[in-house]
C-alpha cells in the first residue's frame, strides 16, 4: 500500500489535506488495476475535524476493496464556501490521478458524516452552480458517483433548532455574506436528478443532528427519482463513526451494536451501485 498526502490548493485556501491509501496492483490479484475510490469527509461542526470518522473508517473501507482517501478541510474562522471549494479540489485531484492511484474514476464516492455529511451532500448537489464554474471546476469532474451519508446536517433550521446555544454550523455557514450561502442552508431543496443515488444512515434519538435531516434530504431524493436507501436505526447517539470498539472515543461510551451494521449494509449498496467492481460486504 502506497500512502499518499498532497495539501490542496483552492482560489481561497491552502490549507487542506488529502490523505489517500492506495493499493498498488499485484499479479497475485489480477484485475484490481482500477478499484473503486471513496472519500471520506469526517465532521466536526465546522470547527474540527474528528479523528474517530476519518483513518479508521476510510482503512476499513480499503479492506473491502476501496482506494480510500480522506479530506482534512479548514474550520472555522475560515468559513463557508471555502470547505465546498476543498472538497471540490480532492475530488479533482482523486480523478486527474486515476492511472497514477489505480482507481476507476466513474467509481468515485464520497462519505460524509455530520458536518462532513453537509459538504458532501453540498458538493453532490451544488457541483453545477455557476459558482463552482467560475472557480474552474465542472460537475462533471467534481460531483461523485455515489453519496453516502452519515447522520449528516442537510437542514441548518433543523439542526439549530435542537440547541440552546449559538450553533456552529450556523456560525460557520453564515459567517460571512458569501455565494451559495442560501443554497447551502437547506441542501434537501438542492436535489435534482443530477444528484447521485444516496446512502442515507442515522439514529432516531440523535439529539445533535435531527433525524428529520436524513428523512428530508431522502423524500427529496424519492421525487427527484434519485436511487436511495435509508436507514433508521433506533437508538444510539451522534457522532457514532463505526460504532465498535475501533472508534470508540476517550468516553467510552460510543459501542452501538444495534448500529454498526450499516458499515455492511452500505457495501451491500456500494456493491449494486457499482456492480462490476470488486467490492466485499
């Protein structure tokens, strides 16, 4: 395995990574020249960038047959569209390097969760906006092939009506008068058929972010025409990653068995989303 970092330069920052796990090919294993690619966007609320959904979820995810990569984007006080721009960069540069890093660059997906879940959900469905042209970057070459969601933040009036306190996603989307603020707001208005088919996954007693979003952003879907599956599982907290004792954080308290399936139920879905590549559930 080759392990590869590049800092990703947009038109309003330079200061985000991405990290990339590429198998090399092997005569013992013939076929696996061009493997499927996911980028794993971990959350944080704008204001960080979790460890726990970040190496440990793209490493099992290269297990089952993935080029793994994950975005490391800027947080507050740099604010949005800035994160959009980032994830826009890695998902060119994970394409223009398709030969160099051994994937099928039609096989791109891309996993976000929580606050990571919005930038990939945005890049998904704001990647034709005349903004995203005018910064040089075409839906073609930017928008992924799947979209798979983790108890993510599509809906901001949703999500900040669950806190007491200043929201940071709030803080960080609004932070400044920027373009694509409004549409960035309520993402479940963005979907169009355009949007690639979607993983969805949360709990219902997530007290952070609603399961209202999930549900949202998947009725958009459904009258988009959109391929969806959705998974409710019911309980656990947010910010569950895997759910097993490999994410499990310095309180101790994120081991969900009723939840970790949806690792193997969204290889399940990879697998007839991209049904020619080599993918294990």
């Amino acid at each position: 395995m080759e392990l590869i970092q590049q800092t990703l330069t947009t038109p309003l920052t330079q200061s985000a990574t991405l990290t990339g796990y590429i198998q090399t090919p092997s005569a013992e294993m013939p076929g696996k020249d061009h493997r499927p690619a996911i980028l794993v966007i971990p959350g944080g609320g704008y204001t960080m960038v979790s460890d726990r959904e970040a190496e440990p979820v793209a490493l099992v995810y290269a297990s089952h047959g993935f080029q793994a990569f994950v975005l490391r984007y800027s947080v507050l006080p740099v604010a949005w569209p800035a994160q959009l721009l980032e994830a826009a960069e890695a998902m060119h540069q994970i394409r223009a390097h398709a030969d160099a890093w051994y994937l099928n660059p039609n096989q791109v997906a891309t996993l976000g969760f929580s606050a990571g879940g919005h930038l990939a959900a945005g890049l998904a469905t704001l990647a034709d906006q005349p903004f995203m042209v005018k910064q040089g970057y075409q839906a073609a070459d930017i928008r992924a092939n799947a979209l798979l969601l983790g108890y993510a933040v599509v809906s901001l009036s949703a999500t900040a009506a669950v806190h007491d306190g200043p929201d940071p996603m709030q803080q960080a989307v609004h932070a400044q008068d920027g373009p694509l603020l409004k549409e960035a707001t309520e993402l479940q208005q963005q979907v169009t058929a355009n949007t690639p088919p979607t993983f969805l996954w949360a709990t219902a007693t997530d007290a952070v972010v609603p399961v209202q979003n999930s549900l949202q952003f998947a009725s958009a879907l459904d009258q988009a025409n959109v391929p969806f599956a959705l998974h409710i599982f019911p309980q656990g907290h947010h910010g569950l990653s895997l759910a097993n004792a490999v994410t499990n954080g310095r309180h101790g308290n994120d081991l969900e068995p009723t939840v970790t399936p949806w690792l193997k139920l969204s290889l399940q879905w990879m697998q007839v989303t991209f049904p020619d590549a080599a993918i294990t559930a």
